[in-house]
C-alpha cells in the first residue's frame, strides 16, 4: 500500500502510550467500501476507515489533530 498510495496511518506517540491512531484509504484497497453508508464512493475519494482514541486520552484534541493530517496528507500542505 504504502508503494502504491503512500501512508495509510498515524499514531501520536505520548511518551510510551498510543493514545491515537487512524487509517486511510483509497476505495479500491477497502473491499467493504461499498457497504459504507456513504457509498458508492468515487474512485478518487479517501476513506476515514478508522480512528481511535483511548478514553483516558480524549477531549485533548488528538482526534482533531489526526483528521486534519489526513487533509494534510492529501494536499501536500507542511
């Protein structure tokens, strides 16, 4: 995958915890894309296909900071 489309994750790191991680990817790498209530989904678009953050962890914004890296990621924006 990361090959072919390029990263399709990310953890936050807090000391030695993984408080935060989540998954994307292209449609055609997803075989239940098309049971996603979204769907059909374009061939171009990018699936959320998983986010987690551990309860102990949330309201500190990593969920926040994970989906915007994943539109940083997309536009190649720093």
């Amino acid at each position: 995958m990361l090959l072919e489309w390029g990263s399709c994750g990310r953890i936050i790191y807090v000391d030695n915890v993984r408080p935060a991680t989540r998954s994307t990817a292209p449609p055609s790498a997803v075989p239940r894309a098309v049971a996603f209530p979204t769907a059909p989904v374009s061939a171009d678009a990018v699936l959320l296909t998983a986010l987690r953050v551990l309860p102990e962890f949330e309201r500190g914004g990593l969920g926040r900071v994970l989906v915007q890296a994943v539109a940083k990621d997309l536009t190649g924006a720093a």
